[in-house]
C-alpha cells in the first residue's frame, strides 16, 4: 500500500508533496528494517554491516524523518537539513546499540523486562554480532554455536553469556560505539544555528546518555 501511496501524482496530495515522499519512502524503509529484524532470527550469524543497516532502516530512519520534516517545515536551508539528517541518524544508531547494550547491563527493576531476553529470542544484536566476531576459544565458540542453533538460550545460561561478554570486552566496544555516535551527533548540532531549538537537540542527546531502560 505504501509503495502505491508513493506512486500516486502529486495532484492526489493534499499536503505537501515533498512531505509525502519523504515520510513515505521513509516508512517504506522503517518496515524494511524491521522485517530484517525478524528474518535474522531465522538465520545463522550476521555480517556486523549488515546489522548496521537494518537499525539505520528500523530506527534511525524514523528519528531523521521526524527532524528533516521539521526543518522543511522551519524553512531550513539545504545545508541545515543535511546536519538534521546526520543528528538524528547518529542518535538513532546510538539509541538502538544503547538497547541492545541495556538488555544485558540495566538493573532488573529499572528495564522493565527480564535481563536478557535478547539471548533468550535469538535476536542478533550488536553484543551477539561482536561476540561472534571476537569468540576464540573453544568453550566461547560452544556457547556461541550452541545460542545459533536453538535459536536462543535458556535464561540459565544467561550469566555465561554476560560473562563471555564482558572478558571479550564486548561491553566496552558497545559503550565506545554508541559515545561515537552521540559525538557525531553533537558535532551535527554544533553546525546548526546555536538557539532554543538546537539547545532541545542536545538535550535530547543528554538524556540518551542518561538513559537507563
């Protein structure tokens, strides 16, 4: 339907027809991304690029939406709208390697959910695509073996798996990738005139930092 949607002549649009297209090709890819995000529960191990790509689809492609619209709307210049598009792509990237990291390293009472369920649904997050790619020795590589063929691992071996994690340094890359990320985001913002708006910018990446669920 939405692909139709982005068919139609702008003549069937009652709003703007560059707002149309952006938010529709925009949700065409939101839902690309998160239809990756099932097909790799279905499949062995997952290239760290193409990993990337699909959080840029499933998340940050709605966060650069929501800020590229706004500057059309705010009359922003095309130079502006590129340092738009780079913040909120950054600070969705940030946002969703944050949740993964989260899954395995929030308190219990403030994640809302049980401490990783990840590993128990099979997903292939940052943690689980780095640990594969750092995994060496043969008790890591049998855990590792053992989460892609069932499909996940019981909430008992969950401690091993935190435990793999964090001698791999796992958690460590994750943290340095996300402060990569909010970095960008903060040099994006640095570039944009410095008023009220852009102040709400960097506040939205201080409470990203913050974040604790």
């Amino acid at each position: 339907m939405l692909i139709i949607y982005c068919l139609l002549p702008p003549t069937r649009w009652r709003i703007s027809p560059k707002f149309s297209l952006l938010f529709t090709h925009g949700l065409i890819e939101v839902c690309e991304g998160q239809a990756t995000d099932l097909d790799f529960q279905h499949v062995g191990s997952v290239p760290m690029e193409e990993y990337l790509t699909m959080i840029e689809k499933k998340t940050a492609r709605l966060l650069e939406m929501s800020a590229v619209i706004g500057g059309l709307i705010g009359n922003a210049t095309d130079e502006q709208l590129h340092h738009l598009q780079e913040f909120a792509l950054h600070l969705g990237l940030a946002f969703q390697i944050q949740d993964d990291l989260l899954d395995l390293t929030a308190e219990q009472h403030e994640l809302g959910k049980f401490i990783g369920q990840d590993i128990v649904e099979g997903k292939k997050t940052y943690l689980i695509i780095r640990t594969t790619e750092k995994a060496r020795s043969p008790e890591h590589l049998h855990l590792m073996q053992r989460f892609y063929e069932e499909k996940g691992l019981g909430s008992e071996n969950i401690e091993s798996m935190k435990s793999m994690m964090h001698e791999l340094g796992v958690f460590t890359d994750a943290q340095l990738e996300i402060n990569r990320h909010l970095e960008a985001a903060i040099q994006s913002i640095y570039s944009l005139p410095q008023n009220y708006y852009s102040q709400m910018l960097a506040w939205l990446i201080d409470m990203l930092n913050q974040r604790k669920k």
